[in-house]
C-alpha cells in the first residue's frame, strides 16, 4: 500500500489508473484517507473460473511462486468478502 502511495507523491499527477486494486476493502478505505477519493472505477464482472483461468495462464511465464491455484483462490475470495 505504502509503496503505491509513494510512487503517487514521487510522480504528480491529475489522473492514475490503478490496476487490480484495492483487493480488500480496508485498502480502499486507506487510500481515500491518503489520497482522496477515487473519481471513477472500472469494475468488470468476470466469473471466478474465467479469472482462475486467467491467473493460472499467467503462471506459466510469471515465475511468481505464489501463483498457485490454491492462492489464486484465495486471493479471489478475499476479494469478494
């Protein structure tokens, strides 16, 4: 979180497109803190087997060790508490 919010103190801008965030809904309220209040989001509505898919196709070339079904699973639930 702190890392993202540095880069946006170290590079001023009018607008950012965050990608993939927040993935929890304490980080949203931490950026609003922060930062201020998101503008617009994009949310698109994706089943969870299309984006367990995805994120597995992604671990073929990734050579992140965490991409593993059982974590992409449970990052996927964290997201939809």
């Amino acid at each position: 979180m702190q890392v993202l919010v540095n880069g946006m103190i170290a590079r001023p801008s009018n607008n950012y497109l965050i990608d993939g965030f927040p993935r929890e809904k304490q980080q949203a309220t931490y950026f609003e803190q922060v930062c201020g209040e998101a503008q617009n989001v994009l949310f698109f509505n994706t089943p969870k087997e299309v984006c367990e898919a995805r994120c597995m196709e992604r671990a073929k070339t990734s050579g992140r060790s965490d991409d593993t079904i059982e974590t992409i699973r449970k990052r996927l639930n964290t997201y939809e508490e």
